[in-house]
C-alpha cells in the first residue's frame, strides 16, 4: 500500500504541474520569431579565416535573398559579432564553448572523443561555459537565444562499422556500477533480475550492443541520464545569468538505442533536433521521427537538416528535397524554425582548406566560392513564402485528435504489434492531427489535453520502483480516456508481471471507468487502415483530400482564421481534389499552379511541392 500510495501522489503531481504551450519563439522585445535559420560556417577557403569586407558584404546578401533571419552557429559568438548579425536584421543563436575535458573511451581503450559528462570537470565547465556566454550576450537586442551544444553521442563505430557504445572509461564505469548498487543493494538481486552471475558489482561490465539484458537497460538509463545532468547543468547556468533567454541543445536524431539521442528526456525551454532525411531517404520515416521529438507543449527547432550534393548530383532533385524538408516542418505547429546544414561548402572534411572538393565538404546552399546551388534557391522560395504567410506561422496551433505511443521499449525488448510508424504514417496521409507519446515519461499522458490513445507498446517500461507506465494508463482510461491496444502480445514488463485485471487481456471493447478500453491482435497491412478509421469514426470538420500522389495535409488555425497545409512528398507535380465542409478557399503561399472550382469540390492543379490555403468562414 504505501508504494501504491507513493505512485499516485506522482501521478496527482504530474497532473497539477503547469504545462507549457508551445508557442513561437520570442525575441528580447517580445516579438515571435519563425526561424528561417541557416547554419553559420563564415569562413571562406580563399580568404582564411578573417575574411574581406567585399566578402562579408557578400554573404550579407546572400542571406537576404534566402530570407533567412536568423544565423546557428557551432560555436560561441561575441557581443561584436551578434550586433554585426542583427545590424543586417538577422538574430543569432550562438552555441556554448567547451574547454579541454576528460574524454572517455570505447571498450577497446581507444578514445571515443565525448567528454566524461558525469566528472567534476565536465559539469563545471558546461556550467562556466554557459555563464560567460551570457553574461557576456545578454543585452544585445539579436541574441535569440543560447544552444547548449552539438551531437554528443555514447555510440561509434568500429573497424567492422559496427555501433559500439563508448562510456568505459574507468570513471564512468565506477560511477554506474555505484548506481547498480545504490538501486540493487545487493548483487544477488542484479543477477536475479538480469539473469547474469556476477560476483560483485565491480565485476559488472556493460553490454556493448544492444541485447535483452537487464544490464544494459539499466546502462542505457544510466547513460541517458548522466549527459541530461551535464546539459541541465549548462541550461541552469545560462538561465542564472540571462533569465528568461530560450535554451536548445541540437540532439542528434538517429539512432534510437543510442541513449543520448531520440530518447534523452528534454532539456533547456526549445527542443532541438538535427534530423536528416538521408538517414531513412523516405519522407515517412523522416515525418515519424520529428513526431517523436514533440510531447505536450515542447517547442521544437529543427537545428540541422540538409542534402550534400556530391551524394545528389541532380540539381533538380536536391533542390526539391529541400523544399519538402522545410515544408514538413512548417506542418507540425510545435516546429518553430529550421536551420538547414549549411551557408557554403567550407567544412573542411577534406583535411586541406584550400582544397574544396572532398565528398563530405558538399553540404553548403553555395560552394566555397559562393556560387548558389539549386538548393540555395530552394531555401529562398520557401523561406519566402514562409515571410509571407507572416504570423499564420508563430500562432498556428492544430489540437491533437489522437495520441499514439511510440513504443519506447517494442525497438529492442518485442516488437509485437503494428508500429506506431505505420499508423503515424497513415494519419499523416489523412490529415489527421496527432502527437506522439512516450510511456518513458507517463507524465505527458497524463498532460495532454487528448483523451484518444492509439497504443502499441507490448513491453511497458516499468521499472524496480513501480510502474509507472501502468499506473498512467490505468488512470488515463479510468477518468474518461478511450484507448485503442492494437497488439498481439499485451502487458509485457520488463522487471515483474503487471498487476493486469484478467479482464483486461481479452480482446474486445469494454468500459473501465469513465473511459474504455478496446484490444486488439493480429492487425496488419490494409486491416489496420481499415481499424484506424472505424475507431476515429466520422471527422465531419475535416478537409477530404483526394489525389493520386503522396501528399500530407494538417488543419491548422491561427487564431479566428483556419488554414490548410498540403506538402506533396512525392517525386513529382500533382493534382489534388478537395472537399471543403463550407466556405470558399484562398490560396496564400507556396508553388501549386493554381486553384479552381468544379462542382462542390475544389481543384489544386500542379502540386508542386506545397500549398497553404485559407478556408473561409
């Protein structure tokens, strides 16, 4: 009883905790800002690194004619600088400095380049890095806000490249077998669990990949939680000496068993993510993982994105890559800027600066030589429609219908049902407004103003101190929530069996509470399509969107005015057929060749890649 007391105490607390809104950025003037960001490499090859005034002239330019507003650079940024930027009408979102660390190390002893983020050293010095940034930044009038750093990572790989995890360094692994005995008390109740046989717990010794055991959940929990206390200790810094500033930190979004990237729980006031299309080369995958970034309230800045044009040869083809990758972003209200990777090819990977022509060294929007790419010209076609669409874009809002579960623990424990990829797919294709949740934060269940949960998850992460999870879903369901299970091995646990009621685990539908419950098995392929919109039923203040291509749309209002925003993830033009509830639509911003009537529907002829539509009262 007193446990059971304890999780409801948390679970009262989680629903009492203020939750944030996601809203636009806002500048020292209290101005919202959409981010047409850019990544910042403001060198030049020919020039080194202090650069003519022709050249810096140049570049100003070139940043106009993208409509870019704002720079993102890898590294600190002086107050000089900062007001050159903004003398140019561009803010600046300068990243903290890091100072000579301890490094840790792969399994094999060889460096593995991060910084040991649980040492006195490290914590000091992220704190003292984000508190002379500020101090020194704090009252120029460009400065949006501060980035707390840039990809770490607790992943490599080796000579056979293959993902191996770093952290063994002799610290860290003192530091999490310390925290094995803090949470086990006794070895004895590590094997038990683990299924392992160790004498004691300095015998402990990480899985290096990814495997069922228990061990290396509690190293990735470890882990995840090590480098959030490292970046909590530069946001607290920052947010001491400039308070009120928005906080990022560009998370690496890749690979989900790497616990410092998809799933590191939130740090700072702005979520960022450099998140890449090349990792999946599918628009869905791409849409799905953004998804996951965003829980109640978090405003999100896509702080990398972009194409290397020596891997897309074919103008044409990046350029439209491009366009479809900053429309997608405009598609997810919670998204409030991009920040596309990067100004010009000058990064250097080549290892020679004067030499320009390496593989790696094709990112830029312009060559070295500042030459504009089809990319380039991209950026500022949506970039200008983006201006035009004005505060449409810093006050759009669009309600979740739905909440689907993103299987926190299904992608290395089962996998045993849909996933949560397909059906967010699907809703995407649909128009349907929905937000992804993790149960390895039950709280944002509990926040959300949604009371429609698709979920998916057969293993829910509960954990040695209870479940957690569990006692969300429960009270989700009991006080109104109406819950879709689709999944063919229900209530998995990771540590104990669930306290399940047996009616729970029969398939059907069934009241529980306020709220029901409906499980389901074996739903697969065109079947699942088929049970999603029975179970979402009829969405009579819905567009109908008819169109022989791929095109993702999302309803979206901004204040008493309602809009529509279509984004044709296809390869090619195409014609859309709309069905409008009421009202007469005006076409405000992107590339479609135009807009007609024809009988009670409404034609967008040449899609090209977006259109964003007022609809009228």
């Amino acid at each position: 009883m007193p446990h059971r007391l304890l999780v409801h105490c948390a679970l009262l607390v989680a629903l009492l905790a203020p939750v944030i809104s996601a809203q636009a950025l806002t500048d020292r003037a209290g101005r919202a800002v959409y981010v047409r960001g850019m990544g910042w490499s403001p060198w030049h090859a020919t020039q080194g690194w202090g650069r003519s005034p022709e050249v810096v002239a140049q570049d100003w330019e070139l940043l106009r004619g993208m409509h870019v507003n704002t720079l993102r650079p890898w590294g600190p940024m002086t107050p000089a600088g900062v007001a050159a930027a903004w003398a140019e009408g561009l803010y600046s979102l300068p990243q903290l400095g890091r100072g000579k660390l301890p490094t840790t190390q792969y399994r094999n002893g060889s460096a593995a380049g991060m910084p040991v983020f649980g040492s006195p050293e490290a914590l000091a010095d992220i704190a003292a890095q984000g508190t002379q940034l500020a101090t020194a930044l704090r009252a120029e009038p460009g400065l949006l806000g501060y980035n707390l750093g840039n990809e770490y990572t607790c992943t490599g790989q080796d000579s056979a490249q293959q993902y191996v995890y770093n952290g063994f360094d002799p610290a860290t692994l003192a530091a999490f077998r310390a925290h094995l005995a803090q949470r086990y008390g006794e070895v004895a109740r590590l094997n038990t669990a683990a299924g392992t046989t160790f004498g004691s717990f300095a015998e402990v010794v990480p899985p290096t990949g990814t495997n069922k055991s228990l061990v290396w959940w509690e190293w990735w929990q470890f882990r995840r939680a090590e480098v959030a206390r490292f970046l909590q200790a530069g946001a607290a810094a920052v947010a001491a000496a400039d308070p009120g500033r928005p906080i990022t930190y560009a998370r690496l979004c890749g690979n989900r068993w790497d616990p410092i990237t998809e799933d590191l729980d939130p740090v700072g006031t702005v979520q960022g993510d450099n998140l890449y299309w090349m990792w999946d080369k599918a628009w869905a995958p791409f849409a799905v993982r953004l998804a996951r970034v965003i829980g109640p309230g978090r405003p999100v800045l896509i702080t990398e994105s972009g194409f290397n044009t020596h891997d897309l040869p074919d103008p044409e083809r990046a350029a439209r890559l491009m366009r479809q990758m900053l429309w997608l972003a405009v598609l997810h209200p919670e998204v409030v800027g991009t920040c596309p990777f990067v100004f010009s090819d000058e990064w250097w990977v080549g290892g020679d600066p004067k030499v320009q022509d390496a593989a790696g060294d094709h990112w830029g929007v312009l060559t070295a030589d500042r030459q504009p790419k089809s990319t380039y010209h991209a950026v500022a076609a949506v970039y200008g429609a983006c201006q035009q669409l004005g505060d449409l874009l810093t006050t759009r809002q669009s309600p979740p219908e739905v909440l689907v579960s993103d299987q926190a623990v299904d992608w290395w424990r089962s996998g045993a049902g849909p996933p949560h990829a397909a059906v967010a797919a699907h809703f995407l294709r649909q128009g349907v407004s929905f937000r992804l949740v993790s149960l390895l934060r039950p709280q944002e269940l509990l926040q959300s103003a949604c009371r429609r949960l698709i979920l998916t998850d057969a293993t829910l992460p509960d954990d040695l101190a209870g479940h957690a999870a569990w006692d969300a879903l429960r009270a989700f369901v009991e006080r109104g929530g109406e819950v879709l299970y689709l999944c063919d091995q229900p209530w998995q646990s990771l540590y104990r069996p669930l306290d399940i009621p047996p009616e729970w685990r029969q398939p059907g539908r069934r009241a529980v509470g306020a709220g029901t419950l409906e499980l389901r098995s074996g739903v697969t392929g065109e079947q699942l399509l088929a049970v999603l919109g029975d179970w979402l039923g009829a969405r009579p203040a819905a567009p109908r969107v008819a169109t022989a291509g791929e095109v993702y749309h999302r309803l979206l209002r901004s204040g008493e005015r309602t809009w529509l925003l279509l984004v044709n993830v296809g390869d090619a033009a195409t014609t859309v057929r709309l069905g409008l509830p009421q009202g007469t639509p005006r076409l405000l911003a992107g590339d479609a060749a135009g807009l007609r009537q024809d009988g009670a529907d409404w034609v967008i002829d040449g899609l090209t890649t977006a259109a964003a539509l007022e609809l009228g009262r």
